[in-house]
C-alpha cells in the first residue's frame, strides 16, 4: 500500500486471483501489460462477462478526447462468446442503435426505464452577451458568497459547471469575499483537469458525505462519472453542454438522494451560434423555445414522457408561469 493505492501482481491478475476487475478501456488497450491479461490462457478459458457502465461515453469520449473509448470492441472481439451488458442513463434511441452497431452486438436484449427526475427542477435563464459575462457572474457568486458567509453549513451543496477561465475567475472571486486558510477547510473549491490528484481526491470524498464542508464546487465536466454525492441540491450551468444527454447527465447529479433539487442553465446567444462545434439541434430548442416544458423536452429526446404529475411550479421555470396551484395563487 503506497499513498492509498494498493499495489497488486499482474501475475495475479492473469492467473484468475480476482474475481472482479473495474478497469478504464486505455488500462487494456494502450497498456502492453494489459493486452497480455486480455491474451493469457487463463482468461480465454475463465471470463463470465463483460460490462460496460456509462456506455454512452463510447461515442461521447471515443471520437476526440479518449481513442480508446472507440476502440472497446477490439476487446469484445477477443471474447465473441462472452455476454456483454451496457448500462447507461441518457442513451437515445439513436444512440442505442450506434453502440449496437458499432460494438457488433447481436440481436441485444434492450432494457429501459424512464429516466424522468420529478424531484428536479429545471430553471432557465438568458444571461448577458458574452463580452459583459463578468456582470453575470458577480451578481451570481455575489448572493453565493452572501450565502456562504451568512451560514455555510445550512448553504444548499452546489456544483458550478464552467470552462476554465470562470472557474478560476469564481474561485478567486470568492476567494477574495470569504477567504477562509487552507484549501480543506474551504466552502468553496474548484475542480479541473489542472487541479492537483490530491486536492480532486479530498474533493470527491468530502462531496460523498452527508454534509461536507464544501458547499459550491466551480467545475469543469472532469467532475462527473463516478461521483457519489447524495447531497448536492443544485447543479448550475454557466457554460452550457453542447447536447441533451450531457446536460440530463451533468444535471442529474443533484438530487440523488431523492429530494427537491434544483438545475439552472444560463444561456446567451453564444451558446446557440450556428458554428459552434458539437451543438445538437436538439439543445439549440432547449435554450430558445419560450413555451415548451423543459422537462418534457429533455426526455423527449429520450423517448420518454414524464412519468410522474408534479405541480407545475416545481416542474420548470416555463411551467411555472403557468401554475395556478393554492401556493402560486396566494
């Protein structure tokens, strides 16, 4: 054991000493030692399965960022015989029918569920014109850091999803209102690629508990797969995805523990500009339709309906204008 990590024989791997191994696709594909547990005899003779979680970033991640997300039918080639499980969240039908086809699966059994989170609200803003995006954010951080130094621990547990320049825009900005000593101690924090392992560790352990010291977390997507973070109320979009399943996936991260949570998405026309790489049709009407129910437009593109009656005040931030519920008629 070596600052946490436990060093184990890929001898053991190879000759079947685990019964379970979770592995990313480069630990098999790019690594000469992984190619030769994927070749050993051992395996050949021993795999019962192979299961692919968040399958949707096969397409997400495969085609620029990770290669070797596009490259896991090579395993699946190795093993013809051995079943094969996907699950993911926020596959479209489209999206479905491109890992079939592209992981060469045969006649697939498909299992869905509706993905609906009635517990979420969904709450629209257009914000500023991009050269004046600074107004937009001090106006935001301001009534967060007014929060925070109001009372943090009663403060709703926040991720801020952005680029890289907000975030370190945010972190400095409430750096300067609250300050606060070392980085552990802080309500606020800030997560990236950049960011030191150690301090992106301390992050996603704390955020796994059921009050963590860190109360608003600024954010890249680095923050994401994998998180276990019961507690956060709020997710906030400053810097929009380019599609809806990345959008319901970011989003989905609040609420977990099944009660009321909240997604913002700030939008100006930036994020809808015709040439901007990667943007989904689908996501452009997401920002600019006026009288469409957010939530029926997120899972449409699922092909889903909502499951549940809400009352329209705890639907969306279009519905709500439209409610005519005791609360909203006082």
């Amino acid at each position: 054991m070596d600052d946490g990590i436990l060093h184990i024989s890929i001898k053991d791997v190879t000759r079947g000493e685990y019964k379970l191994i979770y592995a990313h696709p480069e630990a098999f594909l790019s690594s000469k030692e992984g190619r030769k547990i994927l070749q050993s005899s051992f395996f050949r003779e021993h795999l019962c399965s192979i299961c692919i979680d968040e399958a949707h970033m096969i397409h997400e991640w495969g085609e620029e960022f990770r290669k070797d997300f596009s490259r896991i039918q090579e395993i699946l080639g190795i093993f013809p015989n051995v079943p094969v499980s996907l699950f993911t969240a926020t596959a479209s039908p489209s999206t479905r029918d491109k890992l079939v086809k592209d992981l060469a699966l045969r006649d697939p059994l498909q299992i869905t569920k509706n993905p609906d989170r009635p517990n979420i609200k969904y709450i629209r803003h257009e914000r500023l014109p991009s050269v004046r995006q600074d107004d937009d954010l001090d106006e935001i951080l301001g009534d967060i850091a007014d929060g925070l130094l109001e009372d943090k621990e009663k403060f709703p547990v926040t991720i801020i999803y952005s680029d890289l320049e907000t975030i370190r825009y945010g972190y400095r900005f409430l750096e300067a209102r609250i300050g606060e000593d070392c980085p552990e101690n802080r309500s606020y924090a800030q997560f990236h690629t950049h960011y030191t392992e150690r301090m992106k560790n301390w992050i996603i352990s704390d955020l796994g508990k059921q009050e963590p010291v860190t109360r608003v977390v600024l954010a890249t997507v680095a923050l994401g797969i994998g998180l276990h973070a019961p507690s956060v109320r709020r997710v906030i979009h400053f810097k929009s995805p380019t599609n809806i399943e990345k959008y319901i996936q970011e989003t989905g991260r609040a609420g977990r523990d099944g009660k009321p949570a909240t997604a913002i998405l700030y939008w100006n026309k930036t994020d809808v500009r015709s040439n901007r790489p990667g943007l989904q049709s689908a996501m452009k009407k997401f920002f600019t339709s006026k009288d469409i129910c957010l939530r029926a437009q997120l899972l449409s593109h699922l092909d889903f309906t909502p499951e549940l009656q809400i009352s329209k005040c705890n639907c969306c931030s279009v519905c709500e204008q439209y409610c005519e519920c005791s609360e909203c008629a006082k």
